[in-house]
C-alpha cells in the first residue's frame, strides 16, 4: 500500500525531508504524499520513514491501495536506476526479522 497523509497533519515537514523518493510535497492546506512515487521506503529502510518522522503520525496506510512488496520495489527501482537497491530485513518492512 502507499502511504498517505491524513487531514490532522500540523504542517511541521518532518516527513518531506526523510522520504528517499521525493514523494511528499505541500498540498493545498497539508502535505500530501504522490502514490505514484511512494515506495513504503522499500528497498531504502526497514520502516516508512515518514511514518517516524512523523510527530502526530498523520502517515498511515492507504487501505485503498493495496501494493505488494514486489510491485514497490519495481517502482523504487524505476525511480532510481542509479542506485542498487535491494530486498533485506533492512530495506524492506515486508521482511521478517529472525530471532536470535
């Protein structure tokens, strides 16, 4: 799923500055994040940055768009073919961590 920004979002740009996308701009009255550019930070983080960096935790699943680990991983790879980004409990939240 992308993540999107809900409407009691405070306008403090915490989350603009952590996504590895480029994703989150200001809207008309919030920040709104572009699902079209939104990875969930696959292939980045082990966690939606936004998400953390978010005071009032306004970035929250977009239930009605449902994405798979796959399908944002391909997307992050178009966005970034310069990079060489890869699928590990570190940069994917999809990946289970094992018990040590």
């Amino acid at each position: 799923m992308a993540t999107t920004i809900i409407d009691d979002c405070i306008n403090c740009g915490a989350c603009e500055d952590e996504c590895p996308n480029s994703a989150i701009s200001m809207g008309e009255e919030i920040f709104v994040i572009d699902p079209m550019l939104c990875t969930e930070c696959v292939g980045h983080h082990d966690e939606q940055m936004c998400a953390a960096a978010c005071p009032p935790e306004v970035c929250v699943q977009d239930l009605e768009r449902g994405e798979t680990e796959e399908t944002l991983f391909e997307r992050a790879q178009k966005i970034h073919p310069e990079r060489s980004l890869t699928l590990t409990v570190a940069t994917s939240h999809f990946r289970v961590k094992k018990a040590s």
